[in-house]
C-alpha cells in the first residue's frame, strides 16, 4: 500500500477522476472500488479506473446494481467482456479483465478462483535417423511381399510426409505421384492437400506405390476401416533396440525435418516467439508458392 507522497497523489487523482463520457454514478462506483483497492501508483490507479468505468458503464446500461458485490463477479466480468467491449482490441480486453479480476480479488470477501489452467498437448518427438532406418530393415525382412510394402509405405507416409491416423486408411498407390521435380502424395478427406515426400523416402514409397496401384497402400479394402495400421506396427515393434512405433511419432519425425529445412528454429529464436499461436494468422497472410517451389523447400526435389 502507498504511503507519504505517492499515497497523497493516488489519492488526489481518484478523488479528481469525473470522465465526461459516463454518468456521475458509475464515475463514484469507480472512484469508490479503486480507492479501498488502495493501487501502488498513479498509472496502476488511472488504468483501474478505467477498467472499473467501463464496467459500471455497462451495468448501468443493462441495469445492474452499481455495487462491488454485484459488478466485481465473474458472471457480471464475463458478461461485460463479451458484450460491452465492442471496438476494443482483443489485447485490450484481456489487460481490462486481468484488472476487474485484481480489482475482485482485493474487494471481494470470496473471489471467483482464477481459471484453472488445461493442460496442452504437445508434440511428440522424432525419431532419431537410426531409428527410422531400424524401422526400414524390419519392413524389409517382413515375410511376404504384401507385408514388406505396406510396412514400407507405412513409415515413409509418417516419416516422409506426415500422413498420419484416418489419412493412412485412405491412401491408394495412384495417389503417389512424380511431380514438379519429386514426388508428392495427393491427401484426401478433410484435409485434402498435396505433401511433398522427403526425398530419402521416395523410391521405397514409389516401390509401394507400383505394387498397390488403385488399392490402398496400407492394406484392407475399406478406407472407414480403423485401426488397420495396428497389425503393421505391432509387426514393427519386435525389435527391443527399437521404441514403440507410433504413427503421431513418425509424424513429428516429418515436422522436424520440414522445420529444420526452412530454419524455423531461427526464425522463431530472432522474433523471440515462442509458441505458434499466431503463425497461422501470419502465414494466411503470405503468397501461395508454385508446388515446384514448396518441394524445393521442403527437402523434397532430388
């Protein structure tokens, strides 16, 4: 709590704060709320006022009792934050409810408890070289050669272009094709796209490919059919030098190399970004490349 002169000043400019923008009763509500608060310095009393303002403001407007004990809740908080904070920008009203919230917090006999936090998925790790090439040995000492070429396909779909889970079921051998300088599997489904295949993984796949032709590569006759990689992995899995196959693994596995070939790791280090939330607004922004071009880039041209 201030003392001395700064105490003086918050207190001063609480006293002062009259906004010709809302009514006297919703000015006072603030003035009251931020005064027993008792901020640490006349910013920190200027954006509380600001924040408790609008608050009032709007429940005055949808008409709310102007009282702490009934505006400084996190129903009335949410219900302001999601209809009273129009034209403000999404940085803006999470700083505004982040001091509703302490404004809560320092008033209110029982807060709301903060939110608690969910935990977040995170992305699994590659495999090593080695262990991608131990993966391939044991898919081609499979013992016949249907098993040999799905096994194959299996782990250069993961390692090589990232298709994993209801994708697998779906790929045919005709949807593997030479293009634009490498090789490219045409995904269908909800995320229809093309994926450059990485080149190390390219003639064992085009091998799968020619001997699946219009079937589908991993095997079984209906693409709704699930779980019909699990025989594949569990065929792949007989080795103890080697962890567990994982399709969400073989697919970091393609990540990581698609992140090492454009330098992603540098480019995030020198934005000082460390999570890709907003990467995706970003790239939305940027020009679509020539497939000639994204196969360059992605490690995928011979």
């Amino acid at each position: 709590m201030p003392s001395g002169k700064p105490a003086r000043e918050v207190s001063a400019l609480i006293a002062a704060w009259r906004p010709r923008a809302m009514s006297e009763a919703a000015a006072g509500f603030a003035r009251e709320v931020v005064a027993e608060a008792a901020p640490a310095g006349v910013e920190r009393a200027k954006a509380l006022l600001f924040a408790a303002g609008r608050l009032a403001a709007f429940g005055e407007s949808v008409g709310l009792e102007l009282c702490a004990e009934t505006l400084l809740c996190e129903a009335s908080i949410e219900r302001f934050i999601a209809r009273g904070t129009a034209g403000l920008s999404p940085a803006s009203v999470r700083t505004i409810r982040s001091r509703l919230r302490a404004l809560e917090r320092a008033l209110c006999a029982y807060p709301s408890p903060p939110p608690l936090a969910l935990p977040r998925e995170r992305a699994k790790a590659p495999y090593t070289p080695a262990e991608i090439e131990g993966y391939l040995r044991l898919a081609s000492a499979q013992p016949t050669t249907a098993r040999r070429m799905r096994a194959t396909a299996l782990i250069c779909l993961g390692a090589g272009a990232g298709i994993v889970a209801g994708e697998l079921r779906g790929v045919r051998g005709t949807d593997l094709v030479r293009r634009s300088g490498g090789v490219v599997v045409e995904v269908s489904g909800a995320r229809a796209r093309s994926v450059p295949v990485l080149s190390r993984f390219q003639e064992p796949l085009l091998q799968a490919s020619s001997f699946a032709g219009e079937r589908l590569i991993c095997g079984g006759r209906d693409p709704g059919r699930r779980n019909v990689s699990d025989a594949l992995c569990r065929a792949l899995c007989c080795d103890p030098g080697l962890p567990r196959l994982q399709a969400g693994r073989l697919r970091s596995t393609w990540l990581s190399a698609c992140a090492q070939a454009i330098g992603l790791q540098a480019f995030m280090a020198a934005a000082g970004v460390h999570c890709s939330q907003r990467l995706g607004d970003i790239a939305s922004q940027l020009p679509t490349l020539p497939e000639t071009e994204i196969i360059t880039l992605l490690g995928g041209s011979r």
